[in-house]
C-alpha cells in the first residue's frame, strides 16, 4: 500500500477489493445483546480459569471492621449507617432509642383514628384521651354510643391491629353530656336549679 499526500490527506490508500473485517461466521447470525453476553460469558470462563472469583452478581462486599474504636473517614460503596434514610424510619429508630415508643403509640391512636376504625364511626365518634390504657371515646348522640359500645370488641381489636397490643385496653364511651350548673369556684351542694313556683 502506498501512501498519497496529495488528495486524502495522509491516509493510507486501501485497495477497493479489500471488505473490513467482521465478525466470524459463526457469530454472524447474533444480535447484538446475545454477542455482548457471549463476550461476557468468554470473559468470565477466561477468569475463572485464571483462578478469580467471578459471576457473583451486584453483591457488595461485607464491609470492613475497624480495630479499635476508631471510626472510618470514607462511606465505601456498601450500605453504611451514614448513608441517607427514610424519614419513618429515621424516627422510629430515635423513638426507640429514646424510649418513646410507647408514647408515639399513644399518639398514633389520635393520628391515625379516621384510619382505623373506618370513615363512618370516625364522623360520628373521635377519641378524647388516653390515661393508662384506657381510651375515651365521645360519641355525637346516645344512639352513637350505644352502637359503639356493642362493638367495643371489634374495635378494640382494630386499634390492637393498628397501634400495637397493650396501647389501647379497655374503651370508656361517652355520649353527649347535657349543660351543667356548676359554674365558679364557690357552689352549694345540691340537685341544682329547679322548678319551684308551683
């Protein structure tokens, strides 16, 4: 092959009867996806006759322990407790560390009350307190607390479900409470206002 400086700028001339080289015949009729797996599949038969470890998959290595007490300046490709978290998750560790389970607990009862029992007793019923273990529950009209105290079971069982065993263990249910006459620190003992005109 001769080379021409004059009209292709250096190249070197290529007999036109010359095809460029591809791949052999019997790869040919592979796509391209099955040819890379076969590369990769030569690749790693190559390797492990070579003695290396390999075809593991995405397996991160275990991560390294440090002597002592010191700490590790860099995070590593592994999972690592510095590594971003979810926020849930992130507070139940803290709750738990703090020892405020129980009380988040106790909290979610009220959070998640429309959740739990379900739309229709949370429109006509919601919780008012919580003192160890028994939970106040007001209903709208007498009619409400009648039918919630026939299925105080099934809703006990709910918030078990819910919150956790132990949260929530008996239910007080209230109706409406009518108008009171005690008013101001000093009253007199008695049945209260009535009529006695007559």
């Amino acid at each position: 092959m001769e080379s021409d400086d004059g009209d292709n700028g250096g190249d070197v001339d290529r007999p036109d009867d010359v095809e460029p080289l591809g791949p052999p015949p019997e790869l040919a009729g592979l796509k391209a996806m099955d040819l890379v797996r076969r590369t990769l599949e030569e690749a790693r038969g190559a390797a492990r006759g070579q003695g290396k470890n390999v075809g593991r998959g995405r397996h991160s290595p275990a991560p390294r322990r440090v002597a002592g007490n010191s700490r590790r300046r860099w995070s590593g490709p592994g999972p690592d407790g510095r590594d971003p978290q979810l926020f849930g998750a992130a507070t139940s560790d803290l709750a738990r560390s703090r020892g405020w389970n129980g009380k988040v607990a106790e909290g979610s009862v009220f959070g998640r009350w429309r959740s739990v029992v379900g739309e229709q007793i949370a429109a006509h019923a919601e919780p008012t307190s919580l003192n160890e273990g028994v939970l106040t529950v007001s209903a709208e009209s007498t009619a409400w607390a009648t039918q919630l105290r026939m299925v105080q079971a099934q809703l006990l069982a709910k918030i078990a479900a819910a919150v956790g065993d132990g949260v929530v263990t008996s239910l007080k249910i209230t109706g409406p409470v009518g108008p009171t006459w005690k008013k101001g620190p000093r009253r007199v003992p008695g049945r209260g206002p009535r009529d006695t005109y007559g």
